[in-house]
C-alpha cells in the first residue's frame, strides 16, 4: 500500500520508502529510482527526494509509509529494488550538466 503524489505537491516526508516515477502521456509509468529517507527532518527528506526527482525527470512520487523500523523500510527498500531489478540498472549516479 502506497500513496502517490506529483513530485511538486509531495507533502514533507518522514523517514519512508518512496519511488520515483515517469508517468508518460499514455498513463503508462516508469519507475526511475527507489530510495529510503533517511533524515530525522521531513523537510529534508522531501528536498531530497524533489532533487533527485527533478534529476532524473521523475513527475510522481509513490510514498510507502507503512515500515515503522529502519530495518522494516529496509526490507521494503530490498524488495521494491528487486522488483525492478534490470530496469534501474542504468539509472545515471548524477545528473549530467
């Protein structure tokens, strides 16, 4: 269970699991990167998550808050990344300038 919000209104986020996503023009969408929040400060969270969304050309951001423990979203963390094993493998370390 996730909630999906637009990269621009992605409310602060605590420390979860999240997904970035390219919803294309035909509603067909790519997953781009899987990633953990990992600071105390929602806010920063969040700042993190928009530039690496905005990096990479993410529009959504699916948030899985259910894990309460660090090693919960870790777990989560492991299985959405095996999920999409092969299609991240070519996701850019940074953006290119």
């Amino acid at each position: 269970m996730h909630s999906v919000y637009s990269l621009i209104e992605c409310p602060p986020l605590p420390k979860a699991t999240y997904v970035l996503v390219k919803r294309e023009q035909g509603g067909r969408r790519r997953v781009l990167h899987v990633g953990s929040g990992q600071n105390e400060a929602a806010t920063l969270n969040l700042a993190g998550v928009r530039q690496r969304g905005a990096q990479l050309g993410a529009n959504e951001v699916h948030v899985h808050f259910a894990a309460a423990s660090d090693a919960a979203r870790n777990l989560v963390l492991c299985d959405l990344r095996a999920g999409q094993l092969g299609s991240l493998a070519s996701e850019p370390d940074r953006a290119s300038a």
